[in-house]
C-alpha cells in the first residue's frame, strides 16, 4: 500500500517536473530544487563505507544461514553447528564486504581506498570479538563448562586474519577497479543552503519515527528467539522466521524512502547518513525490548549472568542496527538515483 502510494505520488512528481518550460523552471519546488546537491559526499563517508560493507557482510551471512536452515541443513538442537556456519560465513563474506565499501568509496570520490578496507577489516568485528572475549573471560572467571576453549577463541582470530582480512583487502580492490556510475545529475561546488526544517523532519523525530516500524515486524518472533537462547528451548520453525526477515526487508527500505521523500521535499539533502540511522534505529527499540524481557521473564540474580546476557543482547542489537541500516541506505541509494535519472534537468 506505501509503495503504490508512493510511486502515484512519484509518477505525478515527474510528470510535472518534466512538462515545465525553461521559462517556468525558476517556478519550481520539492525535490528537485536539491539536485544538484542530493549526491554531495556526506561528511564522514569513510566510515559510512565501513558500515554499509560490513551491512552487507551481515546480510550475506544472515540470508544464506536462513536458506541452510531453512532446507533443513542445520538442526535446531545442535547449536554449536549453527553458530560455526555463522563464522564461516562471516568470513567468506569478507569479499563481499570490502567489494562493497570499496566500490561506494570509488562513486563518493574517495582516493584512499587502502584506508577504508582496513576499517572494513577490522573497525566491527574487533567491537564484536572484544566484547566476546570479555564476556568469555568472565565464564572463564566463573570456571564454568560453558566458556569457550582457548584454543578455539584462537581459531576464531586466525579466521579473523588468515582469511577474512585478505578476502576484505581483494573484495575492496575488486570493488575500487570496477568502474562507477555515473551520477545523474551534476553537483554543484557550492553547497546551497538548507531551509529551516519542520518539526518532523528533525533528525531524532525521524529515527524513533522510522525505527519503530522495522522493530513492529520483528517483535513477536524476537519473543520465540530470546525464549530459545535463554530459557533452553528449541526453535523449529525456520520458514515463519525467513518470511519475518522479508517483511523486515520491506519496512527497512520503504519507511527509509518515505522519509527521505519528505527531506528531500524540504529541501534537506543529507540524505547519506539519515537513510541508515532512520532503519538502524530499530536496535535501540530491539535492546529496550531486551531489558524488558530481562526483568519480566528471566530469573537472573548473579551479577555474572546479568553481564553476559546484556553483553550479547549489545552484540546482536550492534549487528542489528548494521543490517537494518544497511538495508535503510541501499532502498534510498536505489530510489535517489531513480528518480533524479527520470527527470529532465537543465
């Protein structure tokens, strides 16, 4: 339903803008007053790289792990199996992550690729491995049966740097060597000024606005999950949860390009990094979802536990902000190209 209201909307766009005279076009407004200043570099575009490569890193590995489950490769009861498949993935997709910050550093005009892929490499998954060894040496403390091996903590970091390293290293060359598009439009030198913006415009309005949606399409199945981790039951039914992610999928990018339609008819075209923090800020409400479920569901009186369950609630609400905000950025990406290629610009 939004997206056949927003193409009638779109078409109408369009179709307006087109039909102008030369005489008329100082008559013109909405988005295309900005567009010779919709694909000005973002400040910072390094690491929105870093994270839009590393997001599609997640997402490589999320999708084919759900196929593998989904056909019935990877048994609900044996969870060590699941989470090795996840690593392995993790880092083959290493190719797939520094292809894809490379490349979008090439069509930002960027010049030092090098710099860029070793933040691929290394800026998330030494946040992820840092707070996992952490938490490892507290089970450790506890001389619990549960902690890691040392030995396979050190298999982890040679996969780390054996193979995903070098993979994100010739996925980022790969990525830089391949020619870019061409933008559109033409960018201007000089930046135009931005108007004063509404109230539902402001950056924060927009990311508790947008985050809340992509959470409402995984909120039921997040119960059945945090209830298989925590409280020792099996989760069976990988089909509902590959139809959750495809409904997840969807709000990511259609509430992203709802409200980068509005920025952009405001005349707002720092678009960049609102697309990915719109989508990503779904984590917050995933984590406040998790202290919530800590309080009324769980048991937990040891100060030990309450560390290790909130470390990992951090580490899979971290890697649900990259993937969602990845997913937020790449729909904007698509749809601003789209409709600046379909209008005639003089």
């Amino acid at each position: 339903m939004v997206a056949m209201i927003m193409m009638k909307i779109l078409y109408r766009d369009i179709a307006n803008y087109n039909q102008l005279d030369q005489d008329e076009v100082h008559e013109e407004s909405g988005w295309k007053l900005v567009h010779a200043d919709v694909f000005r570099p973002p400040n910072n575009y390094s690491l929105l790289c870093v994270y839009v490569g590393t997001g599609v890193q997640v997402f490589g590995m999320t999708f084919v792990t759900m196929i593998f489950a989904l056909l019935g490769f990877l048994s609900p009861s044996n969870r060590g199996g699941l989470m090795t498949v996840m690593v392995f993935l993790w880092v083959i997709m290493g190719l797939v992550a520094g292809y894809s910050s490379g490349h979008l550093h090439k069509m930002l005009k960027g010049k030092d690729w090098k710099k860029t892929s070793l933040k691929t490499a290394f800026m998330v998954p030494s946040v992820l491995f840092t707070t996992f060894f952490m938490l490892n040496a507290l089970i450790w403390g506890e001389k619990s049966s549960g902690a890691v091996p040392f030995g396979t903590m050190f298999v982890i970091v040679l996969l780390w740097f054996g193979i995903s390293v070098p993979l994100v290293f010739l996925g980022s060359y790969l990525g830089f060597q391949t020619p870019a598009k061409e933008d559109p439009v033409k960018t201007n030198k000089i930046p135009r000024p931005i108007p004063l913006q509404p109230w539902y415009i402001n950056p924060l309005f927009a990311m508790l606005f947008g985050g809340i949606l992509p959470y409402g399409a995984v909120f039921i199945e997040l119960f059945f999950i945090l209830t298989s981790v925590w409280l020792n039951q099996f989760y069976y039914i990988f089909g509902f949860l590959f139809i959750v992610f495809v409904i997840l999928l969807i709000t990511c990018a259609e509430i992203s390009i709802v409200l980068c339609y509005f920025q952009l008819c405001n005349e707002d075209y720092r678009w960049w990094w609102r697309s990915y923090l719109t989508s990503g800020a779904s984590a917050l409400y995933l984590f406040l979802y998790c202290i919530f479920y800590f309080c009324v569901k769980l048991e937990i009186t040891k100060l030990v536990s309450a560390i290790l369950y909130f470390g990992y609630m951090f580490i899979i609400a971290y890697v649900f902000f990259i993937l969602t905000g990845t997913i937020g950025f790449c729909a904007c990406f698509w749809f601003v190209r789209k409709i600046y290629s379909s209008v005639k610009i003089e």
